[in-house]
C-alpha cells in the first residue's frame, strides 16, 4: 500500500466514525451495525498504530490521537461531518431506536437507495 492510500484508508475510517457517531448522538438512530462501526474502529486503530508518521498528517489527527476505541468522546460540531450525516439520514428510513420495544434491540436504518457510496 503507498502512503496515498494509507492516508485515503485513515481518513475514511475517520469520517465513517465521526459520521456514524453524529447520527447515533443527535439524530438518534442507527445506519450502520455495531459491528461495521467496530471494524472501522479497529482498522483505523491498526492503520494509525502502523503508520503513526502517515496518521499524523491526515485530517482530524488530533480528534483520533490514541484511537482506543469507540468509547472516546468524539465532537459533534464539525460543519463538514454535520452535513454529511444529514445527507445520510436523507438516504436512510429513519426508525428511532427509542420507538423499539423489542428488548431494547438497536434498530438499523436501512438505505433507501441502492449503488454509489453514501459519503
């Protein structure tokens, strides 16, 4: 892999979290399972620990310093990941995971529309 595409990986784990995250604290649903979060989790965990010199330069570096896990805390005031997260929610049904009665199961929003990526 060249270090292009160890950047393009670390930055899209990176949007795919703060994204993903924005939807679950403010809109207050899910678009993705658990375990897709937690993969992209890991792997932007392997590459920056790999990488440290690449993940250093890539676009919100200093939100991920010391990525752990998916229990970091992370800001939900980013103009760019805002819209984005609107843009997906407009893609999605939208079910609130509070409407769920059935043991308190996460709901996934599945996507409206099929092919091309959604960020």
């Amino acid at each position: 892999m060249t270090d292009t595409e160890i950047s393009d990986k670390i930055l899209k784990c990176r949007q795919f979290l703060l994204i993903h995250n924005y939807i679950f604290h403010i809109e207050n649903v899910r678009v993705c399972k658990d375990e897709v979060y937690d993969r992209m989790s890991e792997e932007l965990k392997d590459l920056q620990s790999k990488y440290p010199d690449i993940a250093n330069t890539v676009q919100y570096a200093d939100i991920f310093k010391d990525w752990v896990n998916y229990n970091k805390k992370l800001p939900l005031d980013d103009d760019w990941v805002i819209r984005k997260a609107i843009f997906v929610c407009s893609q999605c049904i939208k079910i609130p995971i509070n409407d769920v009665q059935q043991d308190k199961e996460e709901v996934v929003k599945m996507p409206v529309k099929t092919g091309g990526a959604l960020f």
